[in-house]
C-alpha cells in the first residue's frame, strides 16, 4: 500500500537536534522511513545540565546536514515530501527557533505547508502511530520538564487531570544524582545505582500520596534525601546504592497511588470504551525499568492496557514531530502561517489552571 501522506520533522526544543521522515499510509497507519538524532550529552555534561546557548549554537552546526541525512535515508527529496511540521514550543526559545526557523525556511522555499508542533502534542499522539491507539487514552508524560497525567481526548483535544506542582520527576532524579556526586543525566545513574542497594533502608515520604486530586510533587523526596545523606556523610558506594533504591521505591509508591486514582476516574468517565483503555507513558523518564514494572502492575490491577514506546521514541525525537503533522494534515486541520512564532511556554490543555508555584518550561503557559 503507498504512501498517502509524507513529512519531514524538525525537533530542536531542548538537548537533542533530531529529523525525520514519516508517512501516513492509506490505512491510517504510519511508517518511519528515517529517524535521525544527534544528542548533546558530552557539551552540556560538564555543567551538570543544559546550557541553553550551547545547546541552540548545537542546533545551528547540526541541522542541516541531520536534514539532508534524514532525506538519504528515506531515500526522498524535498519534492516528494508534502509538508514540513517543526517544534514550536515548548522549550528552550534559542533551539525552538534554529528549528522553526528552518522548517520555515524549507517551507518558504518548496511551497510546502507548515506545521507548528507543540512538542507535547508529539508525545501525546506517539502511541497511535507505534500502537495504533483509539481515542480517547490516559497519557503520562514524565521527563525533565514535565510530570503531567494528560486525558487525550482526539488530535487537539487534551485535558490536564494532574501536574506537579514543583518539580519535574526527570529533574528530581538528576538532583539527586548530582547529590551524590552521580554522573550526567542523572536518572539512569540513578537506575543503575538503585540496582544493588536496600530499597527499605530509609522511609522516604510519599508525597500527595492519599490526597484525591492528581497533581505530583517531588521537591519534599529531594530534600528528605539530601538530609539522609548529609546524616551519614561521607557516603559510601553501599550509602549512594541504599538511598537511590530508597528513592526510587518512594516514586514507584507515590505513582502507584497518583495514577491509580486517574485510571479509576478513567473508568468513570467513560465507561463505554470497547476494549481495553490504556495507559501510555511518554518522556525519558519513561526509560527506567522499576517504574515500568510499576505502572504495568497498577494497569494489570485495573483492566487497563500498558503502552509503552520503544524508548528512542520516548526521549525527545523528530518521529513524534512529524507523526504529529501527519495527524493534523489527515483530518484537514489548516497549516500555520510562516509568520508563527516559537512558545517557551505552551501547554496542551489552554483551559488548565496556572500553577504559579511551577515554573518550569511548559508547564503553565
């Protein structure tokens, strides 16, 4: 069966300059011909965190040249591709415009649409082209920036039931990393060190744990962990293992209990779904094994279905980009005009109220 749709996508909104190319089959199935990513791992490593002009002078060196592989590899060129979807927030504002700016150009230039993706909207509707999801599923997105609990309703349609109302689960995990004097990025050092250690060693707390709304906080386990380990210091290799199985057992806890009550209010809402509803994680974070093991338990608890995607298509990727184009081109919905600007902030569901204790990128606005 051919090709009905093609796209290229630009993803640029933080650490990793990516393109792609995707396609929409007749079926309304997808098909990846290319997935090219470039992470920045060893430029910001040393700072313990992105540096946002390095990452954006990344993108600019990078760009062009993960275009034009991405191209070779689908084995296309521009003429064949019907339309162009970059990152337009939110994120980093340098990187969102290399990328943008690029896809404008691009789309200047062929005469091609474009489409101006919000990056969580890419997350959101990655299980429909791996799993060929139906409307309406539970998505948790867990990465550096963003803990959310999202209900996705159709392409557009999202409702925020739960965030965090201080820090990120990606960024909890790098603190503490770089607490214990972990390596960069910190959440699979974290993994790794947990992998061997006591998880019942300290009682960490379990924050919202009970309460019946759906946000997350994360910022009162950080602290407890520093004072645990500022009470034994120096820490051992044995100290470090104990309190990030500690820590990480608090977090596997605290989302059993967190969405747990959103796949009960699931049911509720839509007690008609045929088949199973399901649950699909999204973000980095989604890449540690222990909370997988968790939240595929909760989901066999409660009837749901567990989606996870390959975990190169969890962490930040042009695929979900271009997937996400491919969604809004089938059902006719308009292109952006060329003159659309890059949004630090944007987020999926504009109803949701602002959290003015959170501020981190995307959150809420």
């Amino acid at each position: 069966m051919g090709a009905k749709l093609r796209i290229l996508g630009i993803e640029t909104s933080c650490d990793e300059t990516a393109a792609a190319v995707v396609s929409r089959l007749d079926d309304g199935t997808g098909r990846i011909e290319a997935n090219v990513v470039l992470s920045q791992l060893d430029e910001h490593s040393a700072y313990g965190g992105v540096v946002p002009e390095i990452a954006a002078r990344a993108h600019v060196d990078a760009l062009d040249s993960l275009i034009e592989e991405a191209l070779t590899r689908a084995q296309v060129k521009l003429a064949d591709i019907d339309a162009i979807a970059a990152t337009a927030g939110p994120g980093l504002i340098g990187g969102l415009l290399v990328g943008l700016m690029t896809g404008k150009a691009i789309a200047r230039a062929t005469g091609k649409p474009l489409y101006a993706i919000n990056h969580l909207e890419g997350h959101a509707l990655t299980a429909r082209l791996t799993d060929n999801l139906s409307f309406p599923y539970l998505m948790l997105l867990v990465s550096g920036g963003h803990t959310q609990l999202v209900l996705v309703r159709g392409v557009g349609s999202y409702e925020r039931w739960g965030t965090t109302i201080d820090d990120a689960l990606g960024e909890a995990f790098d603190k503490t990393a770089k607490l214990l004097g972990l390596p960069y990025p910190g959440g699979p050092e974290v993994e790794k060190a947990a992998a061997t250690g006591d998880e019942k060693r300290f009682a960490f707390p379990r924050p919202l744990v009970g309460e019946a709304r759906l946000d997350f906080s994360f910022s009162g386990l950080k602290t407890a962990v520093r004072q645990a380990a500022e009470s034994i210091a120096p820490v051992s290799e044995r100290d470090i293992a104990d309190i990030c199985a500690s820590f990480q057992r608090a977090i596997s806890r605290t989302l059993d209990d967190r969405i747990g009550r959103g796949l009960l209010r699931f049911r509720t809402e839509f007690p008609q779904t045929d088949g199973l509803p399901a649950l699909v994680v999204a973000g980095g974070v989604a890449a540690n094994q222990e909370l997988r093991r968790t939240l595929q338990s909760l989901c066999d608890r409660h009837g749901f279905r567990f989606v996870a995607p390959p975990h190169h298509l969890c962490t930040d990727n042009a695929v979900m980009i271009a997937w996400a184009g491919l969604e809004r081109m089938a059902l006719g919905m308009p292109a952006d005009p060329l003159d659309v600007q890059p949004r630090s902030r944007w987020p999926l569901d504009a109803d949701a109220q602002a959290l003015l204790s959170y501020g981190k990128r995307g959150a809420k606005a």
